[in-house]
C-alpha cells in the first residue's frame, strides 16, 4: 500500500485551517500532514500546532508566501510516495 502525503501551503488561514485537518483527520488513507505556512501573522500558526486530532502532522514555517517554494519545501519534508497538494481551505471527504 502507498503512503500518502497531504501538503498544504498556508498563508494567513486562521478562519479556514482547523476545518480543514478536522476533514482529514477523518479520512482513512492519510499517512502524513505537512503543512508549510508562508509567514502568516494571524492564527494560523497557533491553531496548527495546537491541533492534536491527526496521527502525524508537521509544521514547516518558511519567511515568504511563494506557493511554488512552499509546495516544494513540502515535497521535501514527506515521506510518502503520494503527494495530494490541497489548499487550506479544502474539505476532502473519504471515498
């Protein structure tokens, strides 16, 4: 089976983040999390490393929000050999 790896470039997402792990944290197929926020000056951070309902979940913080470099810094950090790119205000559903 392939491990799956969600990457979710974030910027400012206070408002949208948290209901989107809550959807992942739902799906079955989900190996890893990585999110690589771009410098956000609101929430965002806060409500991400305070979120405990997914198995793995990592937090990249890099200083500029360039969606390219921060979808590749993610591919980078993952260990799956699926990457699923989402944004962060997604809400997948299983199936």
């Amino acid at each position: 089976l392939m491990r799956l790896s969600v990457i979710i470039p974030t910027f400012n997402e206070e408002l949208a983040i948290a209901k989107t792990l809550d959807a992942l944290s739902r799906l079955v197929n989900v190996d890893e999390v990585i999110i690589v926020d771009g410098g956000s000056t609101d929430r965002t951070i806060e409500l991400i490393e305070n979120y405990h309902r997914l198995k793995k979940i990592e937090l990249i913080k890099i200083g500029e929000a360039n969606r390219g470099r921060q979808l590749h810094e993610g591919t980078r950090h993952a260990s799956g050999e699926v990457f699923w790119f989402l944004h962060a205000d997604t809400r997948p559903v299983q199936g």
